[in-house]
C-alpha cells in the first residue's frame, strides 16, 4: 500500500460514495436520532458536500466557468465529482485530473482548447501556492566567465509552470480571467504559456516560438548550450538573448551554476 494512502474500510468507502453519487443507497449503520431513518438528513448532508466540492472546482477554475456559464460548469462539475472524488483532505489539491475530464466530456468535443485553458488554470493555482523561493538574480549569470556560460545548468523556481497547447488557451484563458470576450482571437492558432510567481502575484506570459522548448530543456537538467543548440536546431528564427532575458524577468529560475553539480557554489 502507498505510504500516503489511507487505510480505507469498505464500510467507509460506501459512505465516501454515496456521499458523492445521489442514485447511490444511504449506507447501512446510518441512523438519526432515536433510531428512525436518516436518509432525508443524509441527502441534507450530501448535498452540503457536493455544493462545497463543486464552489471549490469554481474557485479553481473561474475563466472556465465564465467561458460555459455558471449552470452548465455547475452540472458538468457535479458529473466530475462521482468521477473523481477527493483523495485529499487539501481542498486545493482538488481538481487535479479535471482538464483530463473535459477532454472525455462528448458535450464540450466542439471546443477543444477548454481542457488547456484548465491546465492553465490549474497550473496557476500550483504556482500560487508553491514553495518560497528568491529567483535567480540576474547579475549571478553575469558572474559567470563567458567561456563557461554554455556550460551553466539552472535549479528551476518552485512556481514555474509550463504549459504547451495546440490552441490559443493562453490568449483565451487571460480573455477570461479579465472578463473580456474572444474577439479577435482564433482558437486553433498553437501558443505555449509560462506561468510564473517572481515575486507575490502569479503572471502568466505567452511565449514566442521555441522559448517553450529552451525552458523546458533547462528545467530538466540541460546545460545553456545543450538547451539553445536543440532549440535553435527546431526553431532556427529563435532569439536566445530575448529568452533568456525573459527568463530573468519573469524569475523562472532560482539559482545557476556551471560545471559539474555542487562542483561550484550555485549562483
């Protein structure tokens, strides 16, 4: 059994479903006061339960909300919750697999950027509530001799987030959050998103061709000069100093060093 997993009895797992599913019976052992039937007490309680879930999923997902409506996100949502029910007492760990959900969900095939525009929104929320953490000064890139710049890897923020999306989610997504309507926007032009907290606010920028690919190869461990080669390689109009610039500003990174690992104090 998983270290973080629960021990779970079935008679506990029968109140955990019928606490999210209505067409569920009430769980034996439920009783009310002085014996008698506790079923129009126990639908009093689910639907506590189920509200509270579903104003979560809202909270977590305001623009996607805005984008279907308040009574179709509120229906989708309750379909979701016998689906996935919470694995966490963290209410917002919540929501984890919705994008995944929508993706599946026939009603919603004829728009297929609202799953992005979830992971956005849930990637945001991740970024909020990620770990403390400076960024990466940029004078610690300048302490660097020139010669060994190729050679410097990155520790990634804690908040950074990146998200790469076949449709237009990014420009769609920050239509939403402002309130603001798609015109002029066309859904199925591709734009990748990076989601950041440098400082108090979370920021959300949309990336030019490649800057995507460059970031994700130094999040996962490639040296600058692995990272530019492969991505100028796909993306030859790529404009490394404007990323990397970006990547200063925006405070994707936390601390730089070149050479082997721990083999130089991080910058």
């Amino acid at each position: 059994m998983p270290r973080n997993e629960p021990m779970v009895g079935s008679g506990q797992h029968d109140f955990g479903a019928a606490l999210l599913d209505p067409d569920l019976p009430l769980p034996e052992g439920i009783t009310a006061p002085n014996g008698k039937k506790a079923a129009r007490r126990f639908a009093i309680y689910r639907n506590n339960v189920t509200v509270s879930l579903i104003d979560a999923l809202a909270g977590i997902f305001p623009a996607l909300q805005r984008l279907v409506g308040e009574t179709f996100f509120r229906d989708m949502a309750r379909l979701y919750l016998v689906q996935e029910p919470p694995r966490s007492p963290v209410i917002f760990e919540y929501g984890g697999g919705f994008a995944d959900f929508l993706s599946q969900f026939e009603p919603l095939a004829a728009y297929p950027y609202l799953p992005d525009v979830a992971r956005l929104e849930r990637a945001w929320l991740d970024a909020f509530h990620a770990a403390d953490a400076d960024p990466l000064h940029p004078g610690s890139l300048g302490a660097i001799p020139p010669e060994r710049l190729a050679d410097t890897t990155f520790t990634p923020h804690p908040a950074t987030r990146i998200v790469q999306s076949r449709f237009a989610a990014i420009s769609i997504f920050s239509a939403s959050r402002e309130e603001r309507t798609l015109d002029g926007i066309r859904p199925a032009n591709a734009e990748d998103g990076l989601i950041t907290r440098p400082a108090y606010s979370v920021e959300v920028r949309q990336l030019p061709a490649g800057a995507a690919d460059f970031f994700l190869a130094l999040i996962s461990g490639a040296t600058l000069g692995e990272a530019a080669d492969s991505t100028i390689a796909r993306y030859p109009e790529f404009d490394l100093p404007s990323a990397i610039s970006a990547m200063l500003e925006a405070g994707v990174f936390s601390a730089c060093w070149f050479g082997e690992p721990n083999s130089e104090d991080p910058s």
